[in-house]
C-alpha cells in the first residue's frame, strides 16, 4: 500500500493480535497523504484478529503465524522473524502485538521496532494498564511510543501523552481517552522517522539531530 507522492515510501510491516485500531489510523493517514510508508505485511499471532480484515480492506497482504502452533517461544519467534524479513522492511510497527519477544528477535531489529504502550513508562509496564492506573489513584495516565529493547516495555521512549483521570472514569472511558491519543501520535512518529526526523543510535535517540535527554512531549509537531 504505497502512497503515490512519495516514491520513496519506507516499507513497513505492523504486527498486531486483536482489533487493529492502531493499524487503521496508520492506514487512514497514508491516505490522506500524512505518511510516505508503504505498509508491506500485516502479522496476527491471532487468526481472528479483527485487524486482518482491516488489513484485507485496504489491499495489505497479511500472515497469520498462529502462537498456539509452537513448542516454545523460540520457535515462534523464529518463525515470526522469517515471516517479517520476507517483507523487507525498515519498521517492524507493534500494534497491540500481545507476545513478549525473545531477545534474539529484538535485537536483530535494534533501532527499527516501535511499540505504542498504555502508560507513561516506566510507570505501569505489562499488561492491564488502566485498571492498575485507576487502583493506583494516579492523577494522570498516558502512553508512550517507543523503540523495542529486551527490556519489556523498557526501551528508550520517543514520545509521551498525558491523559488526566476524571472523577467518573472506568477502564473502558479511559481506555477509549488513551486509545484516542495513540491514534493521533502513532502516525506522527512513524512519519518522523520515514522522513528521517527520528531514529536510535546505539541506545540514544536523535530527534531533528539532536539526541533527546527526555521524552517529547505529545503536542510534538
């Protein structure tokens, strides 16, 4: 799926488990011309996922490398690995992907694998994110986008968004509040690095040249 303005569109694939919300406004924003990516594959560890339809919709070829096949971890990771380097990509973009990765996987995409995370790490790593926000009493919770290390949810983060508790919110009012930011900053980063504004450099981020001593913030232009 390549956007025809820019001939050079960074090839893509984006890993996803579940609905793929993230993967449509990746794909919404090609079309209207905000994000010079070509997205070459769609990967479910999931055979229902809803995001392999969302794929199919908008001509993107999609793999299904069912975790519940292999013996262990490794051996699906192996087989993912193989799966994504078929595509050739740049950016291996993590979209509600719920597998923990093996190291040896990680490393070999060092400074090309993104993931969008429900929480201002390193606050709330793992999973169930809002909920623990909530029983936790905090006043704001977040996300943040950021390079994949063998540190779960542990690597340098490039950006993050606050989202303020209100007074009535349950997991699903603030989950929806979070997920409606992810939307509008996962695109954004994904483009800055297509557009050679961002990249990892040994475990530095450089943003605009600069190596970043914090993570930006999410109005970020």
């Amino acid at each position: 799926m390549t956007d025809s303005h820019h001939a050079a569109a960074l090839p893509i694939v984006v890993l996803i488990s579940g609905n793929g919300s993230n993967l449509q406004a990746i794909i919404d924003a090609i079309k209207h011309g905000e994000l010079p990516i070509d997205i070459r594959g769609v990967i479910s560890n999931r055979p229902r996922a809803f995001g392999l339809e969302r794929a199919r919709q908008a001509g993107i070829p999609t793999v299904i490398i069912d975790h519940s096949r292999f013996a262990d971890r490794e051996d699906f990771d192996a087989a993912l690995q193989t799966a994504i380097d078929r595509f050739e990509p740049a950016l291996v973009v993590l979209a509600g992907f719920m597998r923990i990765l093996t190291p040896a996987l990680v490393r070999h995409y060092h400074g090309r694998m993104i993931n969008v995370h429900p929480s201002l790490l390193p606050a709330f790593r793992g999973l169930d994110t809002h909920r623990r926000a909530l029983e936790a009493g905090v006043a704001e919770h977040g996300l943040s986008i950021h390079f994949v290390t063998d540190e779960l949810d542990g690597g340098p983060v490039i950006i993050q968004q606050r989202v303020p508790l209100l007074a009535n919110d349950d997991v699903e009012t603030l989950a929806a509040r979070v997920q409606a930011a992810e939307h509008r900053l996962y695109p954004r980063v994904i483009a800055w690095i297509a557009t050679g504004r961002l990249s990892l450099q040994d475990s530095r981020i450089l943003f605009d040249g600069a190596p970043l001593s914090a993570p930006l913030p999410g109005d970020t232009p």
